[in-house]
C-alpha cells in the first residue's frame, strides 16, 4: 500500500542550527502538507504546497521556515535558525487533490521527532 | 479561526462497552476525517465523511457528519483494547483542503 515516508525518524539538534526534514509523499499525490504536534497539544498545519509553489501557510511558519519539492520525489522542511520552540512532530502528509471534497483524504508519514537543545 | 472541540478529552472503559466520541465545531466544513493516532507516530485515517447526514461504518466504528457539516460523532461497539489509541477528528476545506484538527479523545480500554 502506497504510504508517505519521512527521514530521519528523530533529529537532534543545537538552537540556532539549520535542520531539513524530509519527506517522500505518495506518487500521484499533488498536494503537499507540513503540520506539527507540539507534546501534548494538538496537530497545528503548517503549510501546503502544490504545484511547485505555497498555496497556503498558517501563522507559525514565519520567514524561518522554507519548503520545496526539489526533485519529483522529494519534499522537504527547512528550519533555519531552530529555536527551542520548535522541539515538536513534524508530519507530512499528502492529497490526491485539494479542492474538491471527493479524493481529499490525507495520508500522514510517521513524522519526525525534532528536539532542540 | 476555525476550531474543532472534541468530547470527551479521555475516557477509560472497560472492555465490551459502548462509548461515543464527539466532535463540534461553529463552522462548516466540505469534509471530515478521523483518524487514530499512537504515541511517537503519524494520524491514520480511518474514515472520511464528505456528506450532511452520512453514516459509515467501520466494523465496530461507526461515523456520523452532521447534517449542517459542523459536527461529526464516532461511535465504537463492544470496545477492545486494540482500540485503545488517541482519536482525532479533522475538519477540511478551502482551496489547499488543510486540515483543522480537533482537541483529541484519549480513549484507553482496560482489558
């Protein structure tokens, strides 16, 4: 069964690094997703991605964060500069369409635990 | 801003029982999803309701949308502690269909 795969499972990292988090999401999907899950708290969406380009983005993803499809697989997360703040999941998730209520059932990868330290 | 509530934040039963999980919202949304989510890994669907009124069932899950698209229930029979699990409701729609999740239902069922 077609899945979303995400690498790597668990990224440890200093404040202030950069981090890429990455996503492989299912091939004849066209809507790319990033939503995170602070401990404890609830899924928060991040952004989505469609047709090479951002088509929406909440509030949280401020200018230090960056995604891109860099090949036809791929899709990827870029934090930056890290804070301890976004020591959260990280999931991906993909659509086979994104505006019509028919066929829009997202799919989530495993997700990436990202701690900072 | 678009919010899902969900009900109740835990429930602890036993194994056999009925329980039913709610989800509300003031806004209206073109489809809902639930999806069951262990600790450490990623939301999996489980079903997805795109119509006022619709029913799907599940074997021992069963899924309603309200008929105004604002309120979804999921309701489990003769529960088992394979069920056991964090339940998540979601709300989709717009143009990018991002999701908006709900408060989650801890639900643990003692053997």
């Amino acid at each position: 069964e077609p899945e979303v795969t995400q690498t790597p499972s668990h990224q440890v990292t200093q404040m202030g690094q950069e981090v890429i988090l990455r996503c492989v999401p299912i091939s004849n999907h066209l809507y790319f997703y990033w939503y995170r899950q602070i401990l404890g708290q609830k899924v928060e969406f991040l952004v989505s991605f469609y047709n090479n380009e951002i088509s929406e983005k909440s509030e949280i993803f401020d200018d230090q964060f960056s995604v891109e499809r860099p090949d036809g697989s791929n899709f990827t997360l870029k934090i930056r500069s890290t804070k301890l703040e976004d020591s959260a999941m990280y999931f991906c998730a993909s659509t086979q369409q994104g505006n019509r209520r028919v066929n829009t059932e997202a799919f989530f990868g495993q997700g990436t635990r990202l701690t900072v330290v | 801003t678009q919010l899902l509530e969900q009900s109740p934040q835990f429930l602890s039963i036993q194994e056999g029982e009925n329980l039913t999980v709610y989800c509300n919202s003031s806004s209206v949304f073109s489809s809902l999803q639930w999806y069951r989510q262990e600790p450490g890994e990623g939301p999996v669907l489980l079903v997805t309701v795109v119509t006022g009124g619709e029913v799907k069932k599940l074997k021992r899950l069963t899924f309603q949308f309200g008929d105004a698209r604002k309120d979804s229930s999921l309701h489990i029979t003769a529960a088992q502690p394979g069920d056991t699990g964090l339940y998540l409701c979601a709300g989709g729609g717009g143009a990018t269909n991002k999701l908006i999740f709900g408060t989650g239902t801890l639900l643990a069922v003692q053997p």
